[in-house]
C-alpha cells in the first residue's frame, strides 16, 4: 500500500527541480501506447525513440511500449524474448489462447524497451463487435471505408484488452498508461469506459483539425475562438476521427502537448486547456573533442560538393569553396512546412545577391519525399560522368607524375607539352563530352547512387536549414539542426521556436533564426526570411564557425535526461488524480523554466569576424583581422552555468540493471 506518499515538486535557480519522496518504481507499471512503436511513420517515433532510453534508466523492468505489429519491423528492429513480469505475460499469454497474435521482445535502440505488439490484421474479424463496444463507449461510429480509423480501433481494443488484463494479475502494482495521439486514443476511451484501475495519460502531438485549417491556407492562429468546430470537423470528413480525439483528451486523468502554442491551439480546439507542457528532446551525444563536430561538417560538405560537381557537371560556373549549402525537410505539406514562403524568400535573395554583386553561390536542397518512379536516368548519369572524370584525372596524374619524375632523374627539366600525349588529350575529351544534368529529387539514403549519405550526414554537412513552417506544433528538424551544430530558421509558431525564444535571450546570435509568422503579414515575414538569409549570406567562414559552436552549446536545453522530467511531472499528476488517496502532489512551484534564459554573447554582432586564439580549429578556418574579442572557452563556461546539471532520475528498481545482450529467452 502506497497510501499518503507524497510527490514533491520544488523549484531552484528558476528551473523546476521534481523530487519525488520515496516514489518506488518498483511497485508500478509504465506502458507508453503509439502507432509508430517500432513503426516510423512521422514525429512521433522519434519522440518516443529518442526518449526510451532516459525512461528505461528510470523505470528499468517496469517501463513498456505498445505498438502495432509489421514483421518486417520485427524481423529488423525486435529481438523476441519472453515477459519476465508476470502481470505482463499472463496478458500475453491469455490474449494468444483467445485467438490474438502478440509479439514481445526488446526494440533494439538506446535503452532496449521492451516492446508488446498486437497483430492488427489477424484480429480483424473482431471488428464489427468493436464498432459496437466503441459506440456504447462513446457513441462515435466509425465509416467502413475509413481502414485507418479501422485499424486503429482494432488497435485500441486489444490495448483495452491487454491493459485489462495486466491490471486483473498487476498484484498490487499500480498501472499508467500514456497515450500518444488519436491513433492510441481508442484503449484510453475503452479503458476509462470499463473503469480499469489505470493512471491515464494522453498526448496530442498535434491536432487533426489544426493540421486540416492550416493547409487550406486559413489565418489560423489568429481565428482559434471562431471556428465552428463541428462543423469544419464535418466538412473535411474527419468528424469522427475528431471525436476520437476529442475523447480521449477529456476522458485522460492528464492532458499534455508539446509546446506552448499547440496548447493554445488544443484548448481551442479540444475544448480542454493541457494540465502540462512535455517538450520533446533528443538523445544528445557529446563529442569527447569539444570540436570535432566541426570536423564532421567539413567532412560531409565535401561529400555534398562532390554530388553537386556531378549533378552540376557542364554548367558548373560557380566557386564551390564559395557555396553555401542550404536545406529544407519534412512532410510534402507545401504551405504547412513553409516551402511557399522559402521559395518566395530564396528568390528575393537572389535578388540581393545579384544586386550587391555577391561572389557567394546558395544551393537549397528540398528533402520532402513525393512518389517517384524511379532514379532520373540523366541525373545518374550525371554522378557516373563525375565519378569517371575524377578517374580520368587521377589516372592522367599518374602517367604525369611518373613521366616528371623520370626526366628529372634524367637531369631534365621536361616539356610539359610533351608529358600530356595524344592518347592523354583523347581520353579527357571524351570524358568532358558526356552528358548534362537536370534535377530530381530522391530520399537521403546511404546507399543511393545519386548522394549516398544518411539525413543526419546530410545535414551536418550544410550551413543552414530553413523550416519556415506555419503548422509545426514542434519542430524535430531545427532540433536535430541545433544538436548537430548547424544553424537554423525557425517560427514562432513552431514549438520548437517558442521554446528557444523562451530559453534563449538572444537566439539568433545563437544560430537559431526565429520568423515572426504569427503577428506580421505573409509579405513581412518573407521579407524577415530573405533579412536572414542575405545576413547568413554575408557571414565569413569564421563567423559561420564561432556561431556553429554557440549552436551546438544549445543542445543540453534539448537532451531528453534533461526535458525529461516535464514526463515525469505528467505521470506523477495523474497518479495523484486516479488514486487521491495513495498518492497526492504538492506543487511548491509551477512547472515552469520561465526566467531562465542564456545570456546574450558579449562579443557582438551574433557572429563576431575574429577571435583570439582560443577559438575552435577547423580546416574552415580563414585568418581575418581580429577586430572584436571573441574568446569561445569563457562564453562556453558561461553557458555551462547558466544551465543547470541534467536531473538525478528517480529512484531505480533494486538488481543491477542488464546491459543490451545480455537478456536470454
């Protein structure tokens, strides 16, 4: 019995500090609910990807995720073990001999979580019934040609069920269940209609209407209170789908979101204001050299410079050293995503760039998949006719070097027209006339033949990403940008923005560029866009370095032991809620990290053209007059004050906890 235990929240040094008084996790039970469990599908999987390793450290045996189940995702990404809880495999087992397929293993990432898959379509047959149990539950009737909304409820009803039977055999153990978007919704409907002894948590990654308004162009954020919800809802024939989601939020012990600006957009839309904000977070892996991500970057911009000398090859009248590599990322959603206003703010700049007779060359490269066929013949071939020269040249060098180094031996000082022969000439005009290039767009893959990188190589190795969204609840692109070290152009109406706006005193002297697209015109903010990136345009080598370096300090704002803990203040309410009289929370602080900001860098303007000589190597390096002082080891200690230590976890299960491996079937 837990009766009366008391969790804590204090504040200290302006950031919220949880301390949970003899919490013991060993006498409870974490299920995460998602779609994209083992299954990318969009955001969501990185969120819970990235945060199952902290959540693993805290929770150790007691901590599992539930997802549907694909075998190729399963013959990749799970390796199959049995439960060793007993509440957990008594569940598995009874759902399997009532005619069910779950899969349990271990998900092979960062943490090893263990993993409950149900097999959605080996249930089907079950689907009328559930139609039924949902419209009791709810009434909300689901159309038979909708299969997603289909599957999903299948997917709802044997988490009901498995939830159901965990808690019937749970032995004492208390039970919480998070909930991640409407696609989970469905077992937390259920689970609260059958009144399940379960903490419940939901999570709305986004809205489903909010997505819908925002990509028919509407002024969205600035009409939250005039929408006629229903209808709109009705009009896009996604009314059911919104009362799934409506429902969940309201039948949740706790209602949390991402950002500050998906939760004025949820109270509008969902009728019910987050009891709290969860940020999402990466896993933040530090270099043991503090600049060996600059290494990295000059490594993969020269990968990135060989794709362009083959893809631009016959028209290349450009100064590659001189190039500047841009990107933009995500869904093919051209007016949520920004890539309207990019376009625009890209031609405005060019404009300027010509304008001041700017010897820098842009190159923006638009990664949003779109269905394809297949591989552009032409721009292959392109890349075949780079690889081909660059042979051609090594090949022609040898046979110089060689004829050089004979005839200086000889005494000679030799006639370089005749160390080139006939045959020579031959082979590099062939070469030459091969074939010109047009554009096509491809996914980042390393093994594809047009740029073999992965995303995270691909975007270590540019200058700046640009993610001018309208509808970006958070914003997984400039995150990853800034972990990385890499620049980037946020909104303020990206999570992700408001965020770093909140934290950040001067963001963009910190590489993070934040466009005002709630409060100005969309001719303003294109305006302030094209403002930034002619400004970037105009940094030096230098600057561009010192400003990767404030960027990559910012990545202990977003690592998960650190956002971390918004989870936890989340679990811990909603235990306080389902079970008042085991649990109560006294919150001596609101869950905020209002006030804390990082400083403004002394040396100013953002990027300063020189530095002493404590300033990071890299072969990007260029010597400039040092005509402000700059000294990156002080304002780097600075910052490390300014944030406080990641926090202690809670309190682990007793028995040393098992490395990846070592767990046998």
């Amino acid at each position: 019995m837990l009766r009366g235990r008391s969790l804590s929240v204090t504040s200290l040094g302006g950031l919220p500090q949880w301390e949970v008084e003899e919490l013991p996790v060993e006498e409870l039970l974490l299920f995460e609910v998602a779609w994209e469990v083992t299954n990318k599908v969009g955001g969501i999987y990185t969120v819970i990807q990235t945060k199952a390793k902290t959540t693993a450290d805290e929770w150790g045996e007691n901590y599992f995720l539930i997802g549907p189940y694909f075998e190729h995702n399963m013959k990749t990404q799970v390796e199959q073990c049995e439960p060793v809880n007993d509440a957990v495999r008594r569940a598995v087992d009874a759902m399997n001999k009532h005619g069910c397929q779950v899969h349990f293993g271990r998900w092979l990432i960062e943490g090893s979580p263990y993993v409950v898959l149900f097999d959605i379509g080996y249930s089907a047959w079950n689907l009328d019934r559930w139609k039924g149990d949902l419209w009791e539950a709810c009434s909300v009737g689901i159309p038979y040609h909708d299969r997603e909304a289909n599957d999903m409820l299948i997917f709802g009803s044997l988490t009901a069920w498995f939830l159901k039977e965990v808690t019937d055999h749970a032995d004492g153990k208390y039970v919480v269940a998070q909930f991640h978007e409407w696609q989970a919704g469905i077992g937390l409907i259920l689970s609260r209609a059958r009144k399940l002894p379960i903490a419940t948590i939901f999570t709305t990654h986004a809205t489903l209407l909010g997505r819908y308004l925002c990509a028919a162009n509407i002024d969205f954020y600035n009409h939250l209170d005039k929408f006629n919800i229903d209808k709109e809802a009705g009009e896009r024939q996604i009314y059911h789908r919104y009362c799934m989601e409506r429902a969940s939020v309201h039948c949740a012990h706790v209602f949390t979101t991402v950002s500050e600006i998906t939760a004025i957009e949820a109270e509008h839309m969902l009728k019910r204001k987050p009891d709290v904000v969860t940020p999402n977070g990466l896993n933040v892996k530090k270099f043991s050299a503090v600049h060996e991500f600059q290494n990295l970057h000059a490594m993969y911009k020269a990968r990135i410079q060989d794709f362009v000398r083959g893809h631009f090859y016959g028209h290349l009248d450009f100064d590659l050293e001189k190039t500047l590599f841009l990107f933009i990322a995500g869904r093919y959603e051209f007016s949520n995503k920004g890539a309207d206003i990019f376009l625009e703010s890209l031609s405005r700049l060019n404009f300027l760039l010509r304008m001041h007779k700017s010897d820098i060359t842009v190159m923006v490269f638009f990664i949003m998949p779109a269905k394809t066929n297949n591989f552009n013949v032409e721009t292959l071939k392109g890349q075949a006719v780079r690889k081909q020269l660059w042979d051609v040249a090594h090949s022609v060098k040898e046979k110089f070097g060689k004829k050089l180094y004979d005839a200086l031996l000889r005494g000679e000082i030799p006639d370089l027209n005749d160390i080139l022969d006939r045959d020579d000439l031959t082979i590099m005009k062939r070469a030459i006339f091969s074939t010109q290039v047009i554009l096509h767009p491809e996914f980042l893959s390393s093994t594809s033949p047009l740029l073999p990188m992965d995303y995270e190589e691909f975007v270590r190795g540019c200058h700046l990403g640009v993610f001018p969204s309208y509808y970006e609840p958070w914003g997984y692109t400039p995150a990853e940008c800034t972990v990385m070290g890499i620049p980037s152009v946020t909104t303020n109406l990206s999570g992700f923005g408001c965020f770093m706006q909140e934290h950040v005193a001067d963001p963009t002297a910190y590489g993070i560029y934040i466009v005002d697209r709630r409060f100005r015109s969309p001719d303003d903010s294109c305006n302030q866009l094209t403002k930034f990136l002619y400004g970037f345009c105009k940094q030096s080598r230098r600057q561009r370095i010192i400003q990767r370096n404030r960027t990559e300090r910012l990545s202990d704002l977003l690592d998960w032991r650190y956002l971390g803990r918004y989870y936890q203040h989340a679990r811990h309410l909603t235990l306080s809620r389902a079970f008042p009289d085991k649990f109560h929370v006294e919150l001596t602080s609101p869950p905020t990290t209002e006030g804390f900001k990082y400083p403004r860098p002394s040396s100013v303007p953002p990027s300063p053209s020189g530095s002493q000589a404590s300033s990071p190597q890299s072969s990007d390096v260029e010597d400039e007059v040092e005509d402000e002082r700059y000294d990156e080891e002080e304002e780097a200690e600075r910052d490390r004050l300014n944030i406080k230590s990641p926090f202690s976890l809670s309190h682990v299960p007793h028995g040393k906890k098992k490395l990846h491996g070592e767990y046998k079937n």
